[in-house]
C-alpha cells in the first residue's frame, strides 16, 4: 500500500484546463487517493483513556495519543479532549492535562496551513484553472480540518467541495469521509443519515466496485456499533477478502469484529467454514491478542470445551470488548447473552442433568449455575426447569411438529390473501377492459 493509503486502481482522467481548439488534449493517470482523515488510531486510543478498568495502559496510551496529536498538529482536539471528551478526577483534572502553550503553538500551524489551502482555492479561482482543481482544493481544506479535529468546520468545507465535484464517484468519497467523522466521534446516529445517503448515490449507479466494497465495510462497522449483529456479520465476514478501507479502521479490526458478529450471529455450519476455518483468520492469529481472545472463545463453544468457555468468555470481556468503543456499551449485553447460548447447547443433549455435573462442566459453583439459570428461564430464553429439591434441570423442548403446523398456518393465510388480493385486482381490469 502507497504512503498515501491509496486504495483505489488507477482511472485515466483529462487534465482540467483549457486548451485550444487545434490543440489535443492532453491526458494524464491520475491516481486517487484515500487519506486517513480523520486519524481513526486517535479516537480509538482516546477512548481508552476513558476506562477506569484499563488504568493500566493509560500512561502508554497517552503519549501515543499526544504524540500523533502534536505530528498532526490537532488543536482543535487537543481542546476537546481535555475540556470535554475525558473524565475528570475529584481534583478536576483529566489524565491529558491541557498545556496552553503547545495548544496556541499548534493553533498557530493550523491558522497558517488553512490559510495557505484558502489562497490556492482563491488563486484557482481567479485564474479559473478548472472545476477538478478547484473541487480538489475544497476537498483539501475540508480533510485539513477534518485531520486537525475541527468537526464543524470539516463537514462544512467538505458538504461545499460536493457541489464543486464533477462526477458522483467524487461525491461519494466526500461523503465518506464525512462518514468517517461521524465514526471518529462514534456519533452512529450521524454516521447513518450519511450512509443512508450513499447508498442513495449507490442504488442511482454511482460508485464502481471499490467505492461499493468500501460502502459495505462501512456499513458493517455501523451495524456492529448499534448491536445489529445479524447484519454486521454477514458484511464484515464478506469484507475480510476484499478489505481496502484502511482509512476506517484496520485490518486486524475488522477481523476482530467479524469474529464478535460472527460468533453471536452464525450457525454451526457457518461459522466454522466462515470464521474458524477462515484463512484471512488464521494468519493474524499469532499477530493479534483481541483477536486470538474471541477465536479461543469461538472454538470452545463449537467443540464443547465447556471448562474453558467461560475463561475466554472472560478474556474477551476485558480484551476485545471494554477497549472498543463500538462494542463497549454492549460488553454487559453480548457476555449476557454468550452464556445463555453455551448453556442452551448443552442441554440440548440431555432430557435432564445434575447442577453439580453442569456447574463442573463449566467450573463454576452450584449457586453461581442456579442463580444464573435463573436469569434466563423465567422470560423463556432457556426451554428448561430447575428442579431444587432434587438438584437437577429438566429440559422442556418446544413442540417442533406444532410449531412447525401453525407456521404453516399463517403462511397459507398469507398466501391466501394474495391470491385474493390479485384476483380482484384481475377482475378490476377486466371490468375496465370490458367498459372500454
């Protein structure tokens, strides 16, 4: 990959200027780039910094935080973090203390470099050099401050560079990064409206198979940052062979995230083939600790290694899902959920078995195992009973044969009413046909 992330192949593009009438002209390759604006590795390690139970990175995390803060020149963060992003403590303090004179020095560099990118947009346009250079120039003022963490400023900037854009592929780039300020600030609501209106620009025919590839991976992660699963899993999963969008997030992420969505979401079947087994997996196993977390978690659960799943489970709670910002506030939710899952399967097997022989299974005590299941039972999440006299859980299997009647039922009166529905539909033109 080229030091400016390019993600894109090369397309042939005229040069945008004037020529005479006698004269040919001339044709370059222009090859588009995909800036990582914003840095997504800042929020992310930010967020850390928010953590109380990872007290323990904080002073790394910290300075790679105002390191790539000082080598980005990001004023306009460096205040928002330390005034309103980060927790304070009783002394009012944030981890990051706010240094006035490095933030007026970096102010100082943004001030000069926007004004800089304002003159080249003036420049272009007295000298009219021609729309692609003057769209380039907005969309370059628009990454600045988006690159800086001037959010208001950015999607301002970059919502005006789309109506100097010549061609919807153009358009569709702005609007991701736009996207990806949304995600910076992990504001999903945002990030939504935005999607929604690229897929707009999609479903008109815009956008070649790069810009739909990275469309798809956007979606993903948006899918995975509001729990919806299902959808995350089957567009992440399908990301991992064709995944160029390093501008979002990396590589070893989405791996990660596939794996998350994958193991709450996929059958058996699938999830064996589509992420046990998945090579783009297997070869960053040994090269990523969050990711080797949710795979040992994964193949507990498909071989019944019950003694070690709820370790892993575990694991995966403080090594992939309290660090990530998209599945923080969903830890509690997905582990919740996880032991319901393991606990289904393994009575799956059995009409009835003992606490004691179930919580040895899972190297938990009888009590932890009784209070638990208890969770789950009342609201029919597990089809079983906890017979505590005896000390035993006695499943209750739903009634496939019944429940597979009255499915049937309801589809026959779905189909039912169509079939009505058309025929009147059918006799109404011919009423009409017939009047004619």
């Amino acid at each position: 990959m080229s030091e400016n992330n390019n993600t894109e192949s090369k397309k042939k593009v005229p040069k945008s200027k004037k020529v005479d009438d006698d004269d040919d002209e001339d044709v370059i390759y222009a090859d588009p780039t995909v800036n990582k604006v914003p840095n997504f590795e800042v929020s992310e390690l930010s967020f850390i910094l928010t953590q109380p139970s990872l007290i323990s990175q904080h002073e790394d995390v910290e300075k790679s935080v105002m390191e790539k803060i000082k080598a980005e020149h990001m004023a306009p963060y460096y205040k928002y973090l330390t005034h309103e992003y980060l927790p304070k403590d009783k002394n009012n303090k944030t981890v990051i203390p706010f240094d006035e004179k490095l933030y007026k020095e970096l102010l100082d560099l943004n001030e000069q470099n926007i004004t800089e990118l304002k003159e080249r947009i003036t420049e272009i346009e007295e000298n009219d050099e021609g729309e692609l250079e003057l769209a380039q120039s907005w969309i370059k003022l628009g990454e600045y401050y988006a690159q800086i963490g001037d959010r208001e400023n950015a999607q301002e900037v970059l919502e005006k560079a789309i109506t100097k854009a010549i061609s919807t592929g153009a358009k569709i780039d702005i609007m991701l990064t736009i996207t990806r300020i949304g995600f910076f600030y992990n504001d999903q609501h945002f990030v939504k409206e935005k999607l929604e209106a690229i897929n707009s620009m999609l479903e008109k025919g815009g956008g070649d198979w790069e810009r739909r590839n990275r469309y798809k991976t956007y979606k993903g992660m948006h899918c995975l940052a509001i729990r919806d699963f299902k959808e995350a899993a089957g567009l992440l999963v399908d990301s991992l062979a064709t995944f160029t969008s390093t501008e979002l997030t990396s590589y070893e992420n989405i791996a990660t995230y596939a794996s998350v969505a994958g193991l709450f979401t996929l059958e058996r079947t699938d999830l064996k083939l589509k992420i046990i087994d998945s090579p783009e997996l297997l070869s960053l196993l040994t090269t990523n600790s969050a990711l080797q977390s949710i795979s040992s978690l994964t193949i507990s659960l498909y071989t019944s290694d019950y003694s070690s799943y709820f370790p892993y489970l575990l694991e995966t709670y403080d090594n992939v899902l309290i660090p990530c910002k998209y599945l923080n506030k969903h830890a509690d939710y997905f582990v919740r959920a996880m032991r319901r899952t393991v606990y289904a399967q393994l009575l799956e097997s059995y009409k009835t078995l003992s606490l004691t022989s179930m919580a040895n299974a899972f190297g938990v005590s009888v009590d932890f195992l009784d209070n638990d299941l208890g969770r789950f039972i009342p609201n029919k999440q597990l089809n079983c009973v906890i017979d505590r006299y005896n000390g035993i859980v006695q499943t209750n299997r739903p009634d496939n044969k019944n429940s597979q009647y009255h499915l049937l039922i309801k589809q026959g009166d779905g189909l039912l009413t169509k079939l009505q529905k058309y025929t009147a539909a059918v006799k109404l033109t011919g009423s009409s046909d017939h009047a004619a």
